[in-house]
C-alpha cells in the first residue's frame, strides 16, 4: 500500500498544481497523501473536496510543512491532521505569511546590494498565488539572464550559507509545535538528515523537538541511505516517538524521490499512518 505523508505543489515551490499532484497520487494507488506545502495550505484547500478522492478512495490528510528556528539553522516541522480553521492555525497562517513577506523584503535588498534591481517585484511576479519563496527569486534570476539555472541562483546567491539565506523571521521551533498540537495535529520533525548535523547535534535537535512536544519523526523522507532509515527508526524507539514517511516530493527529476511510499511492514513501529488507516 502506498501512503504519502511529504509532498508539495505549486502553491509553494512545487511543479504540479495541486490537482495534478492529486490526480498523479490517484493514477499510482496513493491511499492517503497529506499535501504539505511551505508554511500554507493553499494546495490542500484547492483539493479537499476534489471528486478524485471520492472516485478513487484517496484519503487526503489536512497538512503543511512549517519553517522554523533552532540553534541558529532553519528546521522544518510538517503538521498533519490538524482541524482546517482552527483559530490557532489561522493565527499561524497569518504569522508565516508576514514572516515569509519580511523575509523577501530582504532578500531583495540583499540582492539589490549586488546590483539586481527589481528582484522583489520579478519574484512576487514568478509566485503569483504562489507562497513567495526564494524558488521564485531564483526564477526571475534565470528570466532575467542573471544566471543560467536555478542551480547556479542557488549555487551563488540563494543557498545556505549565501546572501539569500534569511532566517531571521521565522518563529521558534516550541512556537510551530504548539500550534500544531493546539490545532488537533500532530508534530512530525522533518527529513532530519537534510540539515547536516553532526550525530550529537542531531540528538539535541530531536531532544528539543519531544520537550516542546513534538509526537513524529520521519523515518524516510525523499531518497536516503538504508543507514540512515535503521538509526531513525532507533531515534523514534528511544524518544518515544510514531513515524512518518514521504517523498518529499517537488517536481519529477533523476535524483528526486517519487510520489508514493509503501507503508513500512514492521509491527515495531508506531505509524502516523494508523490514525487514518
């Protein structure tokens, strides 16, 4: 059985417009997807009455994946399950959505103290209804012939560590896992090798995420090492805590993951699967 529990669209910096995702998961046997899109729900609300789940027995779990701040790096932390119009979510939607402005307001002037005028108004243009991200700055660099792909906007002036990486305004990790748990959701710490973190650090960063009271890891995100997955599962025994899995899903590509993960058969574990299951 194929599950999905990490996906994005074009609501935030993914390829598919939310239907194509949906009708993608229905053509593959996708028995339950969560559409967690960068800090908005705008795909899950374009799809959550789609006749396509109704059609082909598609069980869609309300979700989002939250950016967040801990020891100085950027964390994200997808929620799932939580009530759509809880006053807690839309308190957060709206915090995000002013921290995400903020954020591109200075990226801009970072990128105007290079010389490239205008990359405020050529990202918003790139985005559209878009949550505004540094994919569409790096879109409107390739438009404009500043740099040849997104790989080099990256490369140069976007990625980690570059003048684009602005993490100033994103809230505290505690702050995002409580408006998780407060809107019905579970917390579910994502893709925790993607940050790089020495083993230490990485123990430090799940100790925080279970005293703030985060209740999943994800075991599997996107492409990783079989290594990699047996000492998640071991994190997950020793905290106490389910696990999830995803594809981490962006758009089609030789080294990114697929839609769709079988659900792991293994009676030791604690599968955020089996509240919707």
């Amino acid at each position: 059985m194929l599950i999905d529990f990490h996906t994005h669209t074009s609501a935030s910096d993914g390829a598919l417009a939310p239907e194509v995702l949906l009708a993608r998961a229905a053509d593959l046997g996708v028995a339950v997807l969560s559409i967690t899109d960068h800090d908005t729900m705008g795909g899950y609300a374009a799809v959550r009455n789609h006749p396509l789940l109704r059609q082909h027995s598609l069980q869609l779990v309300p979700g989002i994946e939250f950016s967040c701040c801990w020891s100085g790096a950027t964390i994200h932390v997808v929620g799932l399950g939580m009530e759509p119009g809880h006053n807690r979510l839309c308190d957060a939607l709206a915090v995000m959505q002013t921290a995400r402005s903020e954020r591109a307001t200075k990226i801009a002037l970072r990128l105007g103290e290079r010389g490239f005028d205008g990359a405020l108004e050529g990202a918003r243009a790139e985005a559209g209804q878009s949550q505004l991200g540094r994919p569409h700055f790096a879109s409107w660099m390739v438009q404009q012939e500043h740099v040849r792909d997104h790989r080099e906007a990256f490369d140069r002036y976007l990625g980690q560590g570059k003048i684009g990486d602005v993490k100033a305004f994103w809230p505290e990790l505690q702050q995002v896992v409580e408006w998780i748990n407060a809107s019905a959701g579970v917390a579910v710490l994502a893709h925790p090798y993607k940050y790089r973190f020495t083993g230490m650090k990485l123990r430090r960063l799940i100790m925080a995420f279970v005293d703030a009271g985060g209740g999943a890891i994800e075991m599997q995100s996107g492409r990783q090492t079989a290594e990699q997955t047996a000492q998640l599962k071991r994190y997950a025994a020793e905290f106490d805590l389910e696990v999830s899995v995803g594809s981490d899903f962006h758009r089609d590509g030789a080294h990114n993951a697929p839609l769709g993960v079988e659900v792991p058969l293994d009676a030791e574990l604690r599968g955020v699967w089996q509240r919707w299951l």
